[in-house]
C-alpha cells in the first residue's frame, strides 16, 4: 500500500471542481481563506467538460449548418454544402480545453490548492477530514475547518427497462458529446432542456428525430404556451413527436436500437440507429462516506438548510447534489451564498430568481412564476403578450418566430414571471431577471426606455401589454 503523504490543513475544502465548487473557491480566496478544491476528473465538471459548454459548441455548428438551407432569403449563395462530424466534435473539445485551461489559471491566480484524486470524507474536527485517493498514487488527507461538498450530479438510467448506456446505440449527454458520426436515425426519450437540445442539433445536421416524453407536453417545466409554440416550431423543423408516451422497453437490434412504447392505451415500437436517455439526473453522493458521516440523503441529493449546512458540522453541500434545479448558475450563486455565510457575513440572497435556458432551435428561456402558477396562487396574474413578428430587428434577421410574455401580480404590480421563445432570448430574459431582483413593478418596466432596433423591444411591448397599452400591435 502506498504511503501517505504529509495532511494539509485549510480553512475550507471544496470537493468537485463544477461551476459551484470552482466560483466558491474563488470567493473563499477573496474572502482571505486558505483553500483546496479536490478534483478526480477534470477542472470544470460536467458543465464546462462534458454538459453546458460543449453542447452550446455542438449547436451553435448545427445552427450554422441550418442557415445554408435559408442563405437565399438572404441574398446569398454557395456552391458546397455540407460538414465533416469529427470537426464539429472536435471544435466543441477544443472549446472545452481552453474554459478547462481557464479554471486551472483561475484556481493558480487566487492560490487555491489543486488536489488530483478521489475524495472520501472520514469523521474529524471541526469539520470531517478529506482523505484523497490521488491521480499519482498514494493518498493524502486534507483537514479543513469547513468543507463543503460540490460533486455535482450524472444522467440518470433505468436499467430495468433497458435504459442502460453502452457507448454505441444508448447514450446519455456524455457519449452524445463525443460520438463516432452523426445518426440517421435518433430517439431522445426526454424532452426537457438536455433532450432538445440534443434533438435540436442532430436534427440540424440531417439526422431523422423523435423525442418520447411521458408528461402530457414538451417542456413540462416551462409555461404552458412556450410548450405549446415549441412543439409547433420543432415540428416545424421537422423533429417528430410521440406525448404523452410512456417507455416501455429498449432492446438492442442488428441495426440499433427499438424502443417500445405505450401511448393513448397503444403500445407501439420505434426504431432508430441510437437512443439518447434523458430523462433526469441523479446526485453523486456514492463512494464519499456521506452515510458513515450520518448525512441526510434524499432521492440521491444531499439535504441541507438554506445556507447548505448538511446537519453534520462543518460540512456543506452546494449545486446538483443539493437537489433542484440543476442548474450551473445556481450553483455558482448557492457556492457564493455558502461560503460567505461560512466566513460570518450576510451573505448574497439565496432567494434570487433563478432563470432557467433551454438553448434549442428556437431556443426557450424564462424565470419566475408560469401563468397557471401564478392562478393557483391566487395572484390574479396580469399577463401580456407580444410576438416578434412584428418586431422590426426580428424582421430584419429573418428571425420572426416565437414571442415574449409576462406575468405580474395583479394586486401589487410586481414582475412575477417571464417566458420566452425565439432567436437569443437566452441573452435577453436576463433583463427580467435584474429587473425581478430588483423587486421591479409594471411602472419600471414600461417606463424603461428599450434600445431600438433590439429584439429587447419585444419585452418592453409584453410589459406595456399586460396593462392594455401595447404600442406596435
């Protein structure tokens, strides 16, 4: 067995190296304390490596692709079309090296100890110790005063029913990431933000799709309407659908792959070359003594108080492994939240709208409450609507599908929720965003003056709208 190298002590030890665990490094740096961040793959996590940042690589070559088909409505021609999938793929590795390379200059740049290795948390005082089964060989056991636990989460699998990836014909995100070539043929069981985004690109780049949910619509988590305007634009574009439908069972073929289903009291059998599972993720609490420790774990996610206390002291949990919604900027936001409520100040408002992105052709975007979930609580919702077939930028860019809504509380006039589709509006619903934390009112809103020619008029026009004085409609 190997020895053991000499224990580090530090103020708090981060382990996973995610958009939460690196972003609370930084601030612990900042705050003055002495840090390690343990990392047993690769700077970055999932998000940077394997999840966020390369999918938004692979989809922005796919959007580029998708437009030769318009280049004429431009005014424009060329006499090639066509890609070559291993560029595609490697474009979005390279731009995952370099954010991977950004993160380890950052983690120098604040002096946070880098450890390379597993870790496994053992009983210590005041906080539990972390004992590093390193990359190199050997171990090494860390002591800190705090630690806090950010290792994220992966795609969840039902092996049962033969949800099961195999690298070849059943992938999750990771295997979707890196793949061989580009299928003919592709069902996406899942149809939240990972499963259309993956349908969206494959679809753009010429392969025949179809999504499988078993909730009643596309998008379950976002407004209804959204939902509704999304089915129709990726149809639309050519993406088939089978919702309600309920997996029954994968099996291997000679060719790929069969999925059965049941939907409408049917049952039917879909083919295609591969399956991609995305049907939810499960926290990575296994292997790190968390049980030994008495942590609290529920439905695979750790339990914890507002500040990310597990009830053990010391320790700490943030982001994908806390629970919902797995999301890299609310676990930035909680890493933050955390690590200052640790070091005794008051911290940042755990309580902020958390936007959520789906980065699909059209892409979806919105924060806050739905219109139904502003009703079921009684708000008495004023809703308004504007599309950007008006909007003279949309116009101009081709770009005339989709709209902007808003939903505020009848009573007090305060922004309670937005929702959009269309071109960018993953950029623009950061404007809701400021404008909800801000505890901003209709008044606010339609008293901003709105740069024109901007799509971000279109939010301007859905403020006015709620309250009956649209402009350009």
């Amino acid at each position: 067995m190997a020895a053991e190298t000499k224990a580090g002590s530090f103020d708090v030890i981060i382990i996973g190296s995610g958009p939460g665990g690196y972003v609370t490094a930084i601030r612990a740096s900042q705050l003055g304390m002495t840090v390690a961040i343990v990392e047993r793959e690769l700077l970055g996590g999932i998000c940077l490596n394997w999840g966020c940042i390369p999918t938004k690589a692979l989809l922005k070559s796919g959007e580029v692709y998708e437009q030769l088909d318009h280049l004429a409505d431009y005014g424009l021609s060329v006499e090639k079309r066509g890609f070559d999938f291993d560029k595609v793929v490697q474009r979005s590795r390279k731009v995952s090296a370099q954010l991977n390379a950004g993160v380890a200059f950052l983690m120098k740049k604040h002096g946070v100890e880098v450890v390379e290795g597993a870790a496994t948390l053992t009983k210590g005082s005041p906080a539990p110790n972390v004992v590093v089964a390193l990359k190199a060989g050997g171990s090494r056991t860390l002591i800190g005063k705090s630690v806090i636990v950010a290792t994220g989460a992966r795609a969840r699998t039902i092996p049962a029913i033969g949800l099961e990836p195999d690298g070849e014909r059943v992938w999750t995100y990771r295997e979707a990431l890196v793949p061989k070539s580009a299928p003919k043929s592709l069902i996406v069981i899942g149809s939240g933000a990972i499963g259309l985004e993956f349908a969206s690109f494959f679809r753009a780049l010429g392969s025949d799709v179809t999504v499988v949910e078993a909730l009643p619509r596309i998008l379950p988590v976002e407004d209804e309407e959204v939902s509704k305007a999304a089915l129709k634009a990726f149809e639309k574009r050519g993406l088939k659908f089978r919702v309600p439908a309920n997996v029954k069972k994968l099996t291997k073929t000679k060719s790929g792959v069969a999925v059965e289903i049941e939907a409408g009291g049917k049952a039917e059998t879909l083919e295609a070359e591969v399956a991609i599972v995305a049907v939810g993720i499960v926290g990575n609490v296994e292997d790190i003594g968390l049980e030994a420790l008495g942590v609290k774990i529920e439905r695979t996610h750790i339990v914890t108080d507002r500040h990310g206390a597990t009830g053990v002291p010391g320790l700490y949990a943030i982001g994908d492994v806390a629970g919902p919604p797995w999301l890299a900027h609310k676990a930035s936001h909680e890493g933050v939240h955390c690590i200052e409520h640790i070091a005794g100040l008051k911290p940042t408002n755990i309580d902020s709208p958390i936007p959520g992105c789906t980065y699909s052709t059209p892409q979806i975007a919105s924060v806050g409450l739905t219109e139904a979930q502003a009703r079921e609580q009684g708000r008495e919702p004023k809703v308004g609507r504007f599309p950007f077939r008006v909007n003279g930028k949309a116009i101009a860019s081709g770009e005339t599908d989709g709209f902007v809504k808003t939903v505020f509380d009848g009573k007090t006039g305060a922004l309670i929720g937005a929702h959009m589709i269309g071109a960018e509006v993953t950029e623009m619903i950061q404007g809701y965003v400021i404008a909800m934390t801000c505890e901003a009112t209709e008044a606010e809103l339609q008293g901003a003056i709105f740069p024109h020619p901007t799509m971000s008029e279109a939010m301007h026009e859905a403020s006015l709208d709620a309250y009956g004085l649209v402009l350009h409609i």
